[in-house]
C-alpha cells in the first residue's frame, strides 16, 4: 500500500507557503511600483491570491477534521476537496484572467521598463524562495507516494491539499521565470511589449494549472473510488476465509484524504447461522481494517446471490 493511505493531517507544506507567499508578495509589490511592469504586477496579483489561497486550504483541512454529527454521519472529510476546488477557481479567475488582461492591456499600451535592477533582484529573490518551497513540496510527495511514480501520484492521489499547493508553487517557479525574462528583454530591446507578452504567457500558465487541479478535485468532490488495493484486499482475505465464497461486490469512496467508506457484499457458507454470520462479518472487517486502517466506514452485508465463476467484481480490474 502506498504511503498516502494513511491520514495526513500535516499543514506544514500549507503554512511554509503561506508563509513564502507573503513575503514575495510585499517584495513583488515593491518591484512592481519601482519598475512599472506588468509582468511583475502580474506576479503580485498572482502571489496575493496564492495567499489566500492557502489560506482557504487551511480552512478546508480544519473542517475536515470536524467529528461527523447528525447532519454530516459520514464526517466532513470533503471539506478540504471543496475548498480545493475553490483554490483552482480563484487561481484561474484572480491569478490567470487578471494577467491575461493585463497583458492585452500592456500590449495596447506599452510602457518602457524602468528600474530594471530592483525587479531582476526581486525576482531572484522570489525564485529562491519559490523553488524552495517547491523543492519542499516535492520531498513531500515522495514521502508519500512510496514506490508509486511521481506521474501515477499526481493523477491518483487523494491529498488534494497537497497537490494544490505543489501545482500553485510550480506555476510561481515558472511564472517568475517568465516574468524576469520579459523584464530583461523589455528593457533590452526598451521595448514594453516583451513585458506584455510575460504578462500573457504568465497568465496561460495559471490558467493550464488550474484547469488541471480543477478536474482532479472535482472527481474527488464528486465521489471518487479509493484506492483499489482496498479492493484488491478484500477479495484477498475473501478467498483466503474458510466460510466465504466469494466476494460479490466492493465499493469504495474516499471521503477525506485518508478516509474511505466501504460497502463490501459477500457469499458466505449456506451451513452458517446468523450467529456465526456476524461473527464472520466482524473477522473480515478486522482483518480489512488491519490492513488498510484508512477504511473508516465499512460495511459489509452477506448474501446468497449465486456465483457465477468469473464475474467481474466491481472495483477489480479482472
């Protein structure tokens, strides 16, 4: 099983980009104000709604922890997926609209960049400080995504908040990249355009991201299928068990990041009464547990349906 099967309530990556984004964005605004660039303009828009950003990723993560009630038994895992979702919206909306604009409008207008060495020195600084906290992201997810691929992570993972935040600093690393070779060049050729077209093309980058984010949170907020070692699992000690038959039927939704629900239908023994049915039930529901501990919910009903053999389980590849 992969390391992000267990539940990561750690905010650490969130608050150390929280953090990073704050700083760059008082330096940002300060190039900004002293070159005239709508490239760096640009990249404090950007940085400012990073902010808040992961300010509502916060939010979402300490909702998600919120103990299920009456109205919620299920808990409020997806929380965090909601304001995930949130997170890509503002980051295609604030971030990508506005520098596209931006940059259309630069074009229009073109305007000479002055004080050039304030802004090549606020973005290194930027950079630094942004591929650190990249770099921080990346130690993370190979943390948690054990012998998995880096590509099969992104496009599996359930720790949103994560790849929110990874997406939201790779699109900065980048966007900074872009901003201080079209600062160069602007003042290079003194011609503004170079600038506008940073502005543009920073705003294409934000808007691929979130886009990108956008999708992979959506699945989750909608109700995606956990991680199908879950399954796997189930049919294991299924056929492993004396008094089972077979597995009917696996379904698994990930609630949170690190909570799934289970509903598992089994054949069991036609010889068994219901004493010893329940008593089967809970065996099997310990031994899934024990073996994936991020099945929070699980519920498991015997049927007599018959077997046909090879009948796709759902939830299996074969």
């Amino acid at each position: 099983m992969s390391k992000e099967g267990h539940k990561s309530d750690g905010v650490g990556h969130i608050v150390q980009s929280l953090v990073v984004n704050l700083l760059i964005v008082l330096s940002k605004g300060f190039a900004a104000f002293m070159t005239g660039s709508g490239a760096m303009l640009a990249e404090t828009i950007h940085s400012f709604a990073d902010c808040a950003n992961q300010a509502l990723l916060l939010l979402g993560v300490k909702q998600s922890k919120k103990s299920p009630d009456i109205k919620h038994p299920l808990g409020y895992g997806r929380a965090v997926y909601f304001w995930s979702f949130m997170v890509a919206m503002l980051l295609f909306s604030i971030g990508g609209m506005f520098s596209i604009y931006e940059g259309i409008h630069k074009y229009q207008h073109p305007e000479a960049v002055e004080n050039v060495m304030w802004g090549i020195g606020v973005l290194g600084f930027s950079i630094c400080l942004e591929g650190y906290a990249l770099f921080s992201n990346i130690l993370e997810i190979n943390q948690r995504r054990g012998k998995t691929s880096i590509m099969r992570y992104l496009n599996e993972t359930k720790d949103s908040d994560l790849i929110v935040i990874f997406g939201e600093n790779f699109a900065a690393v980048v966007g900074l990249a872009l901003a201080l070779i079209a600062m160069i060049l602007s003042y290079s050729t003194n011609d503004g355009k170079y600038d506008a077209l940073g502005s543009l093309a920073i705003g294409i980058v934000l808007i691929l991201v979130a886009i990108f984010l956008s999708i992979k949170v959506k699945s989750l907020l909608i109700g995606e299928s956990a991680d199908p070692i879950i399954t796997e699992t189930a049919q294991e000690i299924s056929i492993k068990h004396p008094n089972i038959k077979a597995l009917i039927n696996c379904i698994t939704i990930q609630q949170g990041p690190g909570e799934v629900l289970g509903c598992v239908k089994i054949m069991c023994e036609p010889h068994l009464t219901a004493y010893q049915v329940s008593e089967l039930i809970n065996d099997f529901e310990k031994q899934l547990r024990d073996a994936c501990p991020e099945v929070k919910w699980l519920y498991v009903e015997p049927d007599l349906q018959e077997w046909k053999e090879g009948k796709k389980i759902q939830g299996l590849d074969s």
